[in-house]
C-alpha cells in the first residue's frame, strides 16, 4: 500500500501547486493510489480557501432567486409560499423583509439556508 503524501498549503503559490496537482488526479477511478490523492488534496484546498478566501452567504434576495432559478420555480410558486404576489414582489425588490413564518416556510420549501435568509441586501 503506498502512502499518500499530502502538502502542506502555506501560501497562495502552494495552494495553485496543489490544485494543478489535484487535476492530474481528478478523474482517477476509486480504490487507486491517485483517487486517495485526489480526497487528500481536496480537504487541504477546501481548508486553506476556508480560512484564506471565506464566502459570505448570499443575502436573502439572491438566495431567494438563486433557488427559485435552480429548481425552476415560478414567482407563482414562490408567491403561493409567501402568502401572495405582491409579498413575494416586496421581498424580491426589497421593500420589505420576509417575516419568521415566511422565512421558515422559504427554508422548509425551497431549501435556503437559513443564514441567507436573514441575510440583509448589501449587509
């Protein structure tokens, strides 16, 4: 059994090392040396971007469009979530923010995160 060795990620340089390390091995089949390499890489990257490059969540309208896009909803669809047209009008334009209810009802059906959710535009 060979070992895999993994790279310590110190620096930006290190980190476009590994990534060019990490596409060498990124279609490599599963049980093989190269596949191992490929999870080891993976959580060295996902730790340093973690920490180096952290992504905010989407604020509440984004992750509003975002999955109504992804899972081609209908404003119709949404509004019927939210109590009516013209409240799912408000949030989307950003007039008013989605109440507790309609924030739960948001993430019970359409899967938001919570986070986005009482995420502020522009906050």
């Amino acid at each position: 059994m060979k070992t895999v060795t993994v790279p310590v990620i110190k620096t930006d340089e290190d980190l476009q090392q590994a990534l060019r390390s990490l596409e060498r091995v990124f279609m490599a089949d599963s049980g093989t040396h190269e596949a191992d390499e490929r999870e080891a890489l993976a959580l060295v990257i996902e730790a340093y971007e973690r920490k180096h490059y952290p992504m905010e969540p989407p604020d509440c309208v984004s992750a509003i469009r975002s999955a109504m896009e992804q899972r081609q909803y209908s404003n119709a669809d949404v509004a019927k979530v939210l109590g009516g047209a013209s409240r799912l009008s408000e949030i989307l334009n950003g007039r008013r923010t989605p109440s507790l209810n309609q924030i739960r009802a948001l993430h019970a059906h359409l899967k938001i995160p919570l986070e986005s959710l009482i995420n502020a535009p522009g906050a």
